[in-house]
C-alpha cells in the first residue's frame, strides 16, 4: 500500500536525518522533494502547497532547529500534519438513534459499493448489531443477485422488492422489514453511475427523504486517485454524505486520493477496503495510515488483528505445550492458520516497523503455506508429533504425497527442528518468570 510515496519519502528523510544541523535552505530543498513526492502520488496540488506551507513553518521552529535530533524532528512534524491532512481523529460510524438506523451506500459505479455494503454488514454482525441489507440498485446487471449471494455468504438477510420496483419504494419497504423484524441496522446499496447526472442524484435524495438515514457513505476507488477526488467533491455539491470509504487500498501504490479526499471534501474517511475478503474491510485510524505512509509501521493494527485471529483458551494450551517442549506439527498447522486469518502477509509485514521494506520482493503470496500445509498433511499422525522418526523413506513418501520435492520436505522439518530448539529458549521463564506467546507462521 503506498509503496510509491513511501520510498520517495523515505529517501528524502534519510538525507535529512544525516544532516547534523538543519537550516532553512536544506529544509526547504527537503520540502520540496517531499511536496515532487506527494504530486507524482496524485495528490491534489492544493493541499500538497498547503501540507508544505504547514510543515515548512513547523520545521523552521526554534523547537526543531535546536533539537539535538532535528532530522528526526522534522520527520515527527510530517507525520503529525500528515495525521492532520488525514482527518486528525478517528471518525466513528454514528448509530445512536432509535433503531433501526439506516446507513446508505453512494457513488459511482464500480467503485465497490455492493462489496462494501456486505463487509459492512459483517463488521456490524460481528459487533453485535443486526444488519438488514437492502437492494436498491435496480439498473446495473445483476447488482441484486450479487448483493443476496455476498448476504448468503455472512447469513445476513437481504431485502430484494419485485422487479420493477422504483428504488425509493424498494429503501422504504427494506426499513419496514427491519421495522417489523427487530432488525437495527439497514444498508442501503444504490445503483451506481457513470457520472454525476442530475436524474439518479434526484433519486438517491429521494430515498434519503424516504428514510432519512443515519449515515451515507460516498464510496470511492481509491486507486484511481484525483479521479476520486473530483467525484467525491462533485457528489457533495449535490448530495451531502457523513463519511468516505477509500476501496482498493491494497492495489493503490500512490495514495494520492487517501491524502486529499479529507482535505478536499471537508468529510472524513470512515473505512478502507484492504483486499477483496468479506472482513476486508478496515476502520479508518489517520494516525496509523500515516505511520504506515512514513514507512514507521501499524503494530496497533497487527496486534488488533492478532487479538482477533488467536483465541485466548489456544494460546494458554500452546503456551504450556511450549514449555513442556511438546510442539508438534500439528500446532504448527494451528498457528499457521491463525496468520492467514489476520490478512495477506504483505499486508501484515507492513504494519511491522522495518519489515516490509526489508523484505520486499519477497513473494509472499495468500497461497505461500500451501505447500508447507501439503506436506505436513501427508504426514501420520505419528509423524506430526515425532518428527525424530522422519527417515530417508518416510520423506520420499510425504514428499511424493504432498506434490513436492525431498528437498522442500528436508527444509521444512529442519526449520521446525530449529523452531522447536527457539521455543524452548523462550519458555524458560525470564526474570519476571513470565513468557511471551508468540504467533508463528
């Protein structure tokens, strides 16, 4: 994510830093790399000359200039007015209110509006809510049936009105159902358009008349940069919506339309859509985001996500098997798993300061347990849990049952050997007495 702007900036934060004093004029020739960085990153230029202007005047400060650091200095000033270019703070989704509370989906189509609604609904379900979605999109070709297959798939129900239904009709029958229902969360997926038209812009203010929602989300393609920009200032001259969603951050390596749409539009941004999964979907922390652009990382995130993959009752178990020296493969299969549930790889080394630059380049595919998992498959059950017993013939065979070579099967039981020698190191209790329960992978 981001991996344009982020180097460029990285290299001009490592001329900074190896500065031993800071003046105006490296400042400024810093800057002006910094600000040629956010415009080849599709910034939109006026909030590129104002993030500069806002930094230039922080960094000239006697605070930075007399810092014993003032490299590192000017770095912190980037990051505190990027998290301000951002949004600041986090913009939660508003569902106070009597329910059920509507929350409408708007944009242009092919953005991603439907997914979203269904990641939406999910996150909602998984916080305890229940969500209804609502399939207003009458005009784009099976727009309905996408919407009640992605509903199928995270058992929340959705409402879909005869054909021919006039999408206003379709949004007040969907919050009579949750009405009637006890349902109290509606979402709300309109049809899309190719551009802002003045005959769908009356149709979406109609329903939001209709059912006077809660929230309206714009929902944007973030990789296409201004472009977004543009659509999203255009819907706001004809409709006002409460908050952004950025889709396709995960393909977007120049971040030109996460840097200007807050700025541009006066609206935060309330989510990220971070791969094409139904729990793709993230909460929108400026501060992270901005970690994550300056290269420093997101450990908050990684732990949240790790706090949600690791059941608690499986880490105690693992952690006594740890120090009892009693790991087996078929733990290693466990923990395994519980990396691919917080997300793809190149996504989670991202998040650690450091990591994602060192290994770029790296093939770190979703699929790239899939061989290891094969292999340890086609192992006994004896096997897995003595893995002293694995001889020259009992290799061949695994090797030959799991789609691999003795080699990769030779590699992967001498890394577990190594891996089993380093947990039992990390069990022995420290000067505390306590361990810390790592995740493998």
């Amino acid at each position: 994510m981001f991996d344009q702007i982020s180097d460029k900036l990285e290299g001009v934060f490592k001329k900074l830093r190896g500065q031993g004093k800071l003046t105006e004029a490296n400042i400024d020739e810093a800057l002006r790399e910094v600000r040629r960085a956010l415009l080849e990153a599709d910034v939109n230029y006026k909030v590129a000359r104002d993030f500069i202007k806002r930094v230039k005047e922080r960094a000239l400060g006697q605070d930075v200039l007399k810092s014993i650091t003032p490299g590192q200095q000017v770095v912190k000033v980037v990051h505190d007015e990027m998290v301000v270019l951002l949004g600041g703070e986090q913009a939660p989704l508003d569902l106070t209110g009597s329910p059920p509370l509507v929350v409408m989906m708007i944009g242009l189509q092919g953005a991603g509006k439907t997914t979203t609604a269904g990641k939406l609904a999910l996150q909602l379900k998984e916080k305890g809510r229940t969500p209804l979605l609502v399939a207003a999109d009458v005009y784009r070709p099976a727009a309905i049936d996408q919407l009640e297959v992605l509903g199928e798939s995270i058992d929340v129900g959705v409402y879909r009105a005869p054909d021919g239904t006039d999408p206003v009709e379709i949004a007040r029958g969907g919050l009579e159902l949750a009405k009637a229902t006890g349902l109290d969360t509606v979402i709300i997926d309109t049809a899309g358009r190719l551009h802002v038209d003045d005959e769908r812009m009356d149709e979406v203010a109609r329903i939001k008349d209709a059912v006077s929602p809660r929230e309206i989300l714009f929902v944007a393609d973030g990789a296409t940069g201004q472009d977004a920009v543009t659509a999203a200032s255009a819907f706001y001259e004809q409709l006002v919506f409460t908050g952004v969603v950025l889709t396709r951050l995960d393909s977007d390596t120049r971040g030109g339309a996460a840097l200007s749409i807050r700025e541009v539009t006066g609206v935060p941004i309330k989510y990220i859509g971070v791969s094409e999964k139904p729990d793709g979907l993230e909460v929108f922390h400026p501060d992270r985001l901005a970690s994550r652009i300056l290269g420093m990382g997101d450990i908050v995130t990684l732990v949240e996500k790790a706090q949600d993959a690791v059941d608690e009752t499986q880490a105690r178990q693992m952690q006594k098997k740890l120090r009892t020296a009693s790991f087996t493969f078929d733990d290693f299969l466990e923990q395994m798993e519980q990396v691919r549930q917080m997300g793809p790889l190149d996504q989670l080394l991202d998040m650690i300061p450091g990591a994602g630059k060192a290994l770029k380049g790296m093939q770190l595919e979703e699929d790239a347990f899939v061989s290891v998992e094969a292999i340890i498959r086609s192992m006994t059950f004896e096997e897995r849990g003595k893995p002293q017993i694995l001889n020259g013939s009992r290799r061949r065979r695994i090797a030959k049952g799991s789609g691999t070579t003795v080699q990769e099967v030779n590699r992967l039981i001498k890394q577990f050997t190594m891996m089993q020698k380093m947990m039992k190191r990390m069990a022995r209790p420290g000067k505390g007495g306590k361990m810390a329960m790592p995740v493998f992978g």
